[in-house]
C-alpha cells in the first residue's frame, strides 16, 4: 500500500516530466518559427536581387535597342545610379540561316547550305534527307505535292502549307525532334532577315556551311573578325573596308568567290 509521501512523489514527478515535454514541444515551435522566418528573409532577399538583375538587363537591352546605338558603342555597358552595371552586346540578325529564305523556291544552292550546316552539326545523311523533304513539305502550297523523304500527312500530322511564322514551328516538323531537343539548336536560325548569309556576323557553323570555304580560311577570317578578345561587336573587331576584303582573308580569287554570288551579303542592314 502507497503512503501519501510516495504519492505525492509520484505527482510531482509526473509534474516535472509534463513541464519538461511541454517546454520541449515549445522550444520546437520556436526553433520552427525562427528557421520559417530566415528562409523567408532568404526567399524576399533573393527576389529582391532578382528583380534587380532583371532591371539592370532591361536597361542594357534599352541601351542596345536605340537605333542610334552601333556594334562598339561605349554606350553598351554603363553603371546605374545604384552601383549595378550593365553590359550589352548587339549581332548582325543577317549572320543567321534564314530558313525560309533557304527553302524559298527549292533553290539547290540553298538547300545545300541547309544540308551541310546539318552535316556540321552531326547530323546523318538519312536523317538529313527526312529532315529536309519534311521542312520543304511543311511550307509547300500545294498540299498535293509530297517530298521522297518526308513522311504523309496523316490525322496527327498537319503541315501547314505556308512559310515559318516562328523558329519554334521546326518542333512539329517531321524529323526535326531529336534536333529541337538540344540545347542552343536555334542559335544559327532566323525568319528576321534579307536572306544571303551576312559575311560580317555569321558563326563558324554557318561559314563552314557554305560552298567553297575550308575550316582554316574561316578559323584565320574569324580570328581577325572577333579581335583579341574572340568576341564579335566589341571595339577591337577588325573593320573590314568591305566584301572583296573578306574574300581575300577567306583565301578565295574572284572566280572562287562567284559561287557565292546570291548566298553572302556583308553587313546587312
């Protein structure tokens, strides 16, 4: 039997372990509490220099957005009035592939500027093929007519027989998938452009895929296009005079040069 002296012991005993708990269950709430409010400052301090960022991007594509803003302007990089800076750096829209102007008519000569840049870029020669012939389908007016290589059109497959309104529309293009999947793939690509490949912004990719020109010659013409710093549109690019100048630093004569009468620009506006 118990005396009131055990049980007494016992009470405050299970007093103590009840405090105990409860102070443990508090300390949680505020150990909780504490880290909900520091990933909560966190989250607002990486918003705030987010928004920052994204307003001193604005700035610069402000900047190099003014018409009276040209390649090697010093106005192109700057500091705002809160310490951060900004650099821009504009390129030729002309130095791109412009598809439809490539597939306009079936011209051979421009397809096969397609054809090698593909090649270049590790593309096989079926895959080519397929891609090409679905592409000329694609934009092709006459829904009746059908390329070799390019698959029918079936309930899931539509081409719509008109001209590319946006890049992105080479995702739905028969054979173009695994090609659109990765990363950078429309770099080299634009529908915002007079056509002939411009001599003055054109990448190494896009130089290599045209006829005539070897992989030295471009390396040597881009070497002395970028400057030392490798970069185009900075202030120590080479200034070239014009066109036959370029063709000399690309190591073609005048007879060479001819077959790229139609497919090269230099400097398009």
């Amino acid at each position: 039997m118990r005396t009131p002296s055990s049980n007494s012991k016992l009470i405050s005993g299970a007093a103590i372990m009840l405090a105990l708990w409860a102070l443990f269950l508090l300390s949680a709430l505020v150990i909780s509490w504490a880290l909900d409010i520091d990933s909560r400052l966190s989250l607002s301090g990486d918003g705030a220099r987010m928004l920052k960022a994204e307003a001193v991007a604005c700035s610069g594509a402000e900047v190099a957005l003014h018409p009276a803003v040209k390649p090697g302007s010093p106005n192109l990089s700057g500091e705002l009035d809160n310490g951060a800076t900004y650099q821009a750096r504009l390129t030729g829209e002309g130095g791109r592939l412009n598809l439809n102007w490539l597939v306009a008519g079936e011209a051979p000569d421009r397809l096969e500027i397609l054809r090698r840049y593909l090649e270049h870029k590790g593309v096989d020669l079926n895959e080519r093929d397929t891609m090409i012939d679905s592409l000329l389908d694609w934009v092709e007016p006459n829904a009746g007519l059908h390329r070799l290589n390019a698959p029918p059109e079936r309930d899931d497959y539509h081409p719509p027989h008109t001209l590319l309104t946006r890049i992105d529309e080479l995702k739905k293009v028969a054979g173009w998938a695994e090609f659109t999947s990765t990363p950078g793939w429309d770099d080299d690509f634009t529908l915002n452009s007079s056509g002939p490949v411009d001599l003055a912004w054109a990448s190494r990719d896009v130089l290599l895929a045209l006829p005539g020109i070897t992989p030295e010659a471009v390396d040597r013409f881009l070497q002395l296009r970028q400057g030392p710093d490798g970069i185009d549109g900075t202030d120590d690019d080479m200034q070239f005079r014009g066109i036959d100048e370029v063709r000399v630093v690309l190591g073609l004569n005048e007879e060479q040069f001819k077959q790229l009468n139609g497919l090269v620009s230099f400097k398009d506006p």
